[in-house]
C-alpha cells in the first residue's frame, strides 16, 4: 500500500507487517524501489528509483526525448499497480546526457517529502476508484 505524508506527497509503500498498527515502509528514496512517473508538464514518463540518498534518478527515458525542465512536477502513473495515479512525487532536479548509456537522459530528482520532518503519515489502502 501507498503511504504518503501530510502534504499527501508520496513518501514509500508498505513492505512488511511489524504488529498490528505497525508496518515497515520502503522509501522511494530506496535503490531498490521503482516507481513509475510522468512529469506533470511535458509527460516524460520513466521509472523513479531512488539512490539510498535526499535524491533519485529517473531511470529509461531516452536520449532522444525532449522535453522535462528542472523544477518540473513529478506524478505517479498508476502503471507499476502499487501506487494509484496522481500523486507528487518530486520534481525535477537536474537533466544531462548519460555518459555511461549514452541511449538514455540522466534525470535527478529531489522528492517532495522531507525526512527529517516525516512524522505523521497516511497509509492509502485502497485506489480512489476502489480497486486495490
């Protein structure tokens, strides 16, 4: 399940019950999380994976897709069935060619939610279409 914080900016999901009100929450800010976004602007779509930092990367968008400025709004897209659609993600933080795969843009992006300031947050149970 989807857990946002109070600003309803996506903060992780739900990876493993703990007791009965307590769970643990992989962050997006995880290098083995994914999540799949598109830019509230230009709709770049890829996959947000995070780095084990404050930051991630937007992973598979290619080198020849235009579009996606620094500042710009991120969003889920619903495809991954873990998190329903529209929810903020973060916003673009730094756009450059990746020298590494020269076939794909290298994309940072600052989350919304801050750790340090994380203290109450909302577990979504069920998409707003209620399926989930």
């Amino acid at each position: 399940m989807a857990v946002c914080d109070r600003f309803g900016n996506l903060v992780g999901r739900t990876i493993e019950p703990v007791s009965l009100k307590e769970t643990m929450v992989q962050l997006i800010t995880d290098k083995e999380s994914s999540v799949s976004v598109v830019s509230a602007v230009d709709l770049l779509t890829g996959s947000l994976t995070g780095r084990s930092a404050a930051v991630c990367e937007l992973r598979y968008v290619l080198a020849s897709v235009t579009g996606g400025k620094v500042g710009e709004d991120l969003l889920t897209t619903g495809y991954d069935k873990i998190y329903p659609p529209g929810l903020r993600v973060g916003a673009i933080s730094g756009l450059q060619t990746d020298e590494a795969s020269p076939l794909f843009r290298k994309i940072t992006v600052r989350p919304h939610f801050q750790f340090n300031t994380l203290d109450i947050v909302a577990v979504l149970s069920k998409s707003p279409g209620g399926a989930g």
